[in-house]
C-alpha cells in the first residue's frame, strides 16, 4: 500500500481526480442558475461527489495514507499501524466508493431529463 500512495501521485491522477471534482462543482454551481428537475439533481449529484469523494478522500484517507507512509513496515508499530489503516480506510472507502456510485447515477439521471 505504501507503494500504491506513492505511484498515484501523478499528474494523470491528481488531474483526473481533482478534475472531476472541479466539474462537480462547476455543474452544481450551474444548477443552482436552472433549478428544475434535472438542475437539482445536478446538484445533489455534485454534493455527492465533492462531499463524498473530494472530501472523504482529502480528510480521512489522505491523513490515514500519510500515517501508514510514516510507519516502518518491519516494525511492530508499523504491524499496528497497518491493523488500523486497514480498517478506518476501508471504512471510508467504502464511503467515498458509495457516495460515487450514487453521484454517478443522479448525474447520468440528469443526463436523461
């Protein structure tokens, strides 16, 4: 996993990431100028995404990646701290993962308004 946090931080992921919440926010911001059927789930769509993906990801998964790239893998410590990342990081991975999916359907629901 120290590897994975090491390779994802790249261009080509920070921009397709960041990217994508940017465009959330965009069309969300957008909704608010066409507030009808398809505007408010546009912007449902773009508080899932930068609450439950942009947000998660920066406040809960950033710091607990940090923690586990600090720790000595060789360590009883680093043993420990992996037993904890695995479990909160999972745990809101699945949050962001959730709050993606759901994202993603109410934007292609909007699409189809």
């Amino acid at each position: 996993m120290q590897s994975i946090n090491v390779a994802v931080l790249n261009p080509a992921f920070l921009g397709a990431f960041l990217g994508t919440a940017v465009l959330a926010t965009v069309l969300g911001a957008a909704a608010l100028f066409r507030w009808g059927e398809a505007g408010a789930i546009h912007g449902v769509a773009a508080v899932l995404y930068v609450i439950g993906c942009l947000l998660v990801t920066i406040l809960r998964n950033v710091p607990l990646n940090d923690a586990l790239t600090a720790a000595d893998p060789e360590s009883g410590s680093g043993a420990d701290t992996w037993s904890r990342y695995l479990r909160t990081w999972v745990r809101w991975n699945h949050v962001r993962a959730g709050a993606c999916l759901a994202a993603s359907a109410a934007f292609m629901a909007a699409l189809l308004r």
